[in-house]
C-alpha cells in the first residue's frame, strides 16, 4: 500500500498536465480567434460543469486500484450532468429532467465496470454493470412514457413493431457482460501459496 507521501508526488503531477493542458488549449483557441470567455457567456456554460468532471475522471488513474473507483464514479456523474445541460441548453427540452435523471445512475455504473475490467476487479464491474443496466432502463422507460404517453395522453399503435428492441439490448447486456468478466481478476484467490 502506498503512503500519503506517494500518493501526492503521483497526483500532483497529473493535476499539474490537465491543468498545462487546458492553458494550452485556452491560448490556442484565443490565437484562432475563438472567444471561448463570450461562448461560454452565451451558451457554453455547461462546459463548466463538464471540464471538472473530466478531471475527475483523468485523475482517478493516479490511485493505487481500486482507490479511484470513487472519482472515476464522480467525474462520470459531473461529465454526465453538464452534458445533459449542454443538450437542455442548445434543444430548449428542459422538461427531459423528468426522466434523464436515470443516467446518472448509468453513468455511475458505467465508470465502475470500466474502473473494475481495467483493474482486474471483476466484482466491481459485475456491480457497475447491473447498476448500468437498471438506470438505461428506467431511462428507456421514461423517456417512452414521458415522451409518448405522456406527452400525447395515449399509448401510441406502433408498440409491436418495437419489440425487437428487448431482446437485442438484452443481448448487447449479456455479451459485455460476459466480455467485461472474463478476464483474471485480482477479486479471486491468487494461485500463489500463502506464506505462513
């Protein structure tokens, strides 16, 4: 396990290149003539909330596994959130909140079956995808009820033409499933005799 010390002369310099990085693309985009100061004033604010949430996600590499998992979970909330306002800001469809609150639930069960496949956790990456799986589908249920039933006060003719979408979402969740777990994880003994 590493000390504190470790941690911080690991960490310190990864801040240090997301934040030469993001200087660096400010000074490019002023010499291109790009006024990123007034775009954000008019419209581009959610890139406040996005750009800390990809910090997050960059610096949950810096831990020792699994002790990024929590700002792998966060940074994919944050990154989630400002890219939902980024789509109710340019569309004008405020009212999606009413269902795409579920994606934050996906979002944090996708960056747990990511952290964990990466690290070699296999329980991690069991659990992240079925939290992943359960908010897509209270989001696949919303947005068909707030969208349709909802909006239009009636169960809309064409369901049975939709029904192939069940089985291939299932599928599409039992292949990664089975891809994402496959790997050796350092969840399981280790082979190795233990030393008494």
């Amino acid at each position: 396990m590493r000390s504190m010390d470790q941690r911080r002369q690991t960490t310190a310099p990864l801040i240090g290149i997301v934040l030469l990085a993001i200087g660096v693309g400010a000074l490019a985009l002023r010499q291109l003539g790009v006024d990123l100061g007034g775009w954000v004033g008019t419209g581009g604010w959610p890139l406040l909330v996005i750009v800390p949430g990809l910090i997050l996600i960059v610096a949950a590499i810096a831990p020792t596994p699994p002790n990024g998992a929590g700002l792998a979970i966060g940074g994919s909330i944050v990154t989630t959130v400002g890219l939902l306002l980024l789509y109710q800001q340019s569309s004008g469809h405020w009212e999606s909140w009413a269902y795409a609150w579920a994606l934050l639930p996906t979002a944090a069960g996708v960056a747990l079956a990511v952290y964990g496949s990466t690290t070699r956790h296999a329980s991690m990456t069991s659990v992240g995808l079925r939290l992943a799986g359960i908010g897509s589908l209270l989001f696949a249920i919303g947005l068909w009820y707030f969208e349709t039933v909802f909006d239009s006060g009636r169960v809309p003719l064409d369901l049975a033409a939709w029904w192939p979408v069940i089985p291939l979402v299932a599928g599409l969740l039992l292949v990664a499933r089975a891809f994402l777990t496959s790997r050796p994880s350092r969840d399981e003994g280790s082979d190795e005799p233990s030393s008494r």
